[in-house]
C-alpha cells in the first residue's frame, strides 16, 4: 500500500475527486476512507465525503431534495430521499458555491454511491435534477 503524508503525517486514506456538471451547476465529490473509525473484523467500513456545489450559471438556485443511491457490493440497494443537505436547503447566487461533509458506513468495505439534488430556480420556481456523480467506496487494503 502507497504510504500517504499530510504535514508529515501518515494516514491511511485514498482521496478521490470526481465531478458532474448538469443545467449549471457543478457537483464535486471528494471521498475518503476513514480507517480510525472502521472496525473490518465487525464488517464496519466507514467513508467520508466532502461535496461542492457550485451554481455557474446566471439564475439563482435552491437546492431542495436529495436522491442517493447507496450500493454495498454483497448487500442490497439502499435509496436515501429527503430535503436538502445535512439539514440546510442552500440558496446559491450566481458564482456561489456550498459545501458539507458526510459519510457512509458498509458492510462490504466496496461499494459506490450516485444520486441528484432537486433544485430550483428562484425566478420562476422550475425545478430540475442535477447529478451527483458515480463515486467509488473502496477500503484500500482490498486495492492490493
């Protein structure tokens, strides 16, 4: 396994960005797997994303619901729904952007997760689905 530094710091962590950009909007995705608090003798994998939306267009936007698709590669689909983000249904200005940090826990230590966000322009109240891009959710000891 390829030793990673932060200040001089090893961790076990694999940061992978990836992005989408639908009607305007741009979706970033960072993830990361979070060792320090997996438990893989207990089948507990846990992984940490950071997402950037940023509105590049001309129109105000609100985000307004979440749509995720969750696969745990030997477990069943789960599908999360529910109103904005970590509690918060931003408004971005042209130019703006808003970011939030989550996470996921699988059984498998191998999965993925895509989905979108309902958003709506402030002026005439039309709503879309801007992707979330594909992300991969891998424990790095199964890389080797």
């Amino acid at each position: 396994m390829k030793k990673y530094y932060i200040n001089s710091f090893p961790v076990k962590k694999i940061l992978i960005m990836v992005t989408d950009i639908t009607e305007d909007v741009k979706v970033s995705v960072e993830t990361a797997y979070r060792a320090d608090y997996s438990d893989p003798t207990q089948n507990h994998f846990v992984f940490t994303y950071r997402i950037t939306i940023e509105n590049q267009g001309n129109k105000t936007v609100q985000l307004k619901l979440r749509h995720w698709e969750i696969f745990d590669t030997t477990y069943p689909l789960k599908e999360v729904d529910g109103e904005g983000v970590t509690g918060k249904q931003p408004i971005l200005e042209p130019g703006q952007s808003h970011q939030y940090v989550s996470g996921c826990n699988l059984k498998s230590g191998v999965g993925k997760m895509v989905g979108y966000y309902t958003m709506e322009r402030i002026i005439d109240g039309h709503q879309f689905n801007v992707n979330i891009p594909e992300f991969v959710l891998i424990n790095p000891i199964k890389l080797n």
